[in-house]
C-alpha cells in the first residue's frame, strides 16, 4: 500500500495502539528495509486516541442524534 498511496504517515490506532512499544521498533526497521527510496520518509505513528476512538466516535454519534432532535431555537449559541 505504501508504494500506491505513499502517505505522509500510518497511524496506529484501537487496541493494538497500547502494545506500539513492542512492535514500532520492528515495524519502522521493515518499512525502511522493504520500502524504495521515495517512499522512506512515510512514519509510523501511534493514534493520540488510542482505544479511546470508538467511545469519541460512539459519542459523537450519539450527540448528534441528540441535536437533531432539539429544535435549533433552543440552543443557546450566543
């Protein structure tokens, strides 16, 4: 994927997030061993919500359901 994308970086996220210190390591060594000249400057970043982005994604989602129903009037957005 890195050769037809060639993003800026990968981010790491979820679960899988809270284990980075035992497999970025490995990880970066490969890319920069498998990956051609262009495409070396691609990071390996870990998600700043780690774990926590499904509960930000669920509510958010749920907020939004909320203020749907609330008729825009009583929102005070002053």
């Amino acid at each position: 994927m890195i050769y037809v994308l060639n993003p800026e970086a990968i981010v790491i996220g979820g679960g899988i997030s809270g284990s980075s210190e035992f497999f970025f390591k490995s990880a970066m060594i490969e890319m920069q061993t498998r990956v051609s000249v262009p495409s070396q400057g691609t990071q390996l970043l870990k998600a700043e919500l780690g774990n926590q982005a499904g509960m930000y994604g669920a509510a958010k989602l749920a907020l939004k359901r909320v203020l749907k129903r609330i008729p825009l009037e009583a929102h005070n957005f002053r």
